[in-house]
C-alpha cells in the first residue's frame, strides 16, 4: 500500500491510496464517518422555556453542537464505563445553559463543567429569545459513535473514487475536450490536449463526448483511490483519520482473536 497526501486542512485531508481494494478505502470513509467516538449532548432537563421553538427543537438544535474535547481519552464510552453505563464523570461531562432575552442564543453559551470540552463552533444558533424569553437547561454529553446516532458523527463528507487514467490519442487540438472540462484537467499544448491536473478529474466522461476524433481514452486505476474526509470539527481531520485506522485496527484484532480461539 502506498499513500500520498494530496491537500492537508484543519478540517480536511485529501489523499492517495494505491494497491488496495475499493473495500479497504471504503473502511477508511465508513471509520471516519461511524466508528470514532466522540463527544454530543445526550440528555437535557429543561427548567424554563419561554422561546417560540419547542423543547424538542430545542434538544434537536443542542445534539446537533459539535463537541471539542482537549482529552477525548479522558472519557469512556458509557458501555465501557466501570460505572457500567449508570453514568459517572468517566462517561458523562455536565452542562448549563441560561439565558435570558432580547438576543440570540449561541453554542457558545453552553457552559460546560470540563473546562477543556466546548462547542467545536462558537456561533452556531440555537434560538432567538424575544424580550423577557428565558432558556434555562441542564444536561449532559456522552461519547460514543457515528452509527449510535448521527449527532456523534466524527466524519462530515466523506468519500472515495477511483483514480482515472486518462490517454489522448489522436488529437488536431480544437479544444473542445478542454472547454466542456469542469475540472479544468486538460490543456492544450503545443497544438495537442494533455492532462495536467489528473487528480481533479470526476470521470464524468464529457470530454469523451466531446471529442469528435474519439481520441480520448479514460479508465478508473482499480487499485488506486482518492480519498476525501471532512471533519465536523470535533478533531483535526488528520487526526480522524488515524482514529478511523486505529478503530479499524482494533476490530482487526479481536476477529484475529476470535480465530485464533477456533483453531
Ligand atoms: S472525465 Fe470529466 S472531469 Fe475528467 S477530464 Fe474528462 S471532462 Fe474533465
Ligand atoms: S476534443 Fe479531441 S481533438 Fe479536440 S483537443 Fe480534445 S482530444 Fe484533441
Ligand atoms: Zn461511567
């Protein structure tokens, strides 16, 4: 396996992976986006709410808040808890927010009692409290994964696609090819079509179309995949990554486990 990092943000990593199967990319996007733990608000107890939205858009908005964690390591998922999932501070990081009206309410009035833990975001909305509206909650966050429910959904937009191959064959350089291009992959030099930007091209096939010489061969690598993750902005996108590969480890091994028993 060989792997080359294309694009590197705080929030989003693009990179290629060659010699493994369409199955072991996808494992990487699908780690990314349900098996890495992190940190959402789970349950509230709503004391006052006089805003115009109901308690349930309300919770709806709140599990909705992206979470940051300094530690993420510090905290257990609740069914791996000594507590054995009945909640403690192992498991669980207690919350507040109150507020008051005229003025919109914002992640980043949630207060929470581990200074390190905060909305990933500041000014993400909650709601609107007119004069004299009151919004007082209690609550708590847990940790657990993507596929429990999407609010603990590490990995955003995360996806995969062959690597194209493409080859240009007989060619007068009329430029059509380039001109129907939305990736802007090809380019005309000297008097020819060349591909000088191969890892943006979409394999939508339009130049094909395009070209009435029929010069314009284009194949998907089998082998070979870009791979694209955007975080939600719980953790740096390189860092959702190695999670995923690490999650992905860790299941490797018990199934190694449970073979090994069988034998
Ligand atoms: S397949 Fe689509 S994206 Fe790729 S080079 Fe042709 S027109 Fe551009
Ligand atoms: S459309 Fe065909 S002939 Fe025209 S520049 Fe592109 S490859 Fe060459
Ligand atoms: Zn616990």
């Amino acid at each position: 396996m060989k792997l080359e990092l294309i694009e590197l943000e705080e929030d989003r990593i693009r990179f290629l992976l060659c010699g493994v199967s369409a199955a072991f990319a996808n494992g990487i996007r699908r780690a990314c986006m349900s098996e890495v733990p992190v940190l959402a608000i789970d349950e509230i107890s709503l004391y006052d709410n006089t805003s115009v939205l109901f308690d349930e858009q309300i919770a709806l908005r709140l599990g909705e808040v992206p979470l940051k964690a300094d530690d993420l390591n510090m905290y257990s998922r609740p069914e791996d808890c000594q507590c054995a999932g009945t909640g403690c501070p192992g498991c669980r990081v207690d919350f507040m927010l109150s507020a008051e009206g005229p003025g919109m309410v914002y992640s980043r009035d949630i207060q929470f009692t581990d200074p390190g833990v905060k909305p990933a975001f500041d000014r993400i909305p909650i709601v609107v409290l007119g004069e004299g509206e009151k919004l007082v909650i209690e609550g708590f966050a847990t940790k657990r994964v993507g596929k429990d429910h999407t609010k603990w959904q590490a990995g955003t937009l995360c996806g995969y696609k062959n690597l194209p191959s493409i080859e240009i064959g007989d060619c007068d350089g009329c430029g059509k090819c380039i001109e129907v291009c939305p990736r802007h992959v090809l380019s005309l030099e000297d008097g020819r079509a060349k591909v000088t930007n191969i890892l943006e091209c979409s394999l939508c096939k339009l130049c094909i179309d395009a070209c009435e010489m029929g010069g314009i061969k284009l194949t998907p690598v089998l082998d070979s995949f870009v791979v694209s993750i955007e975080s939600s902005g719980v953790m740096p996108a390189k860092e959702l990554v190695a999670r995923a590969a690490e999650e992905i480890k860790i299941r490797a091994e018990e199934l190694d486990a449970k073979l090994a028993e069988l034998s």
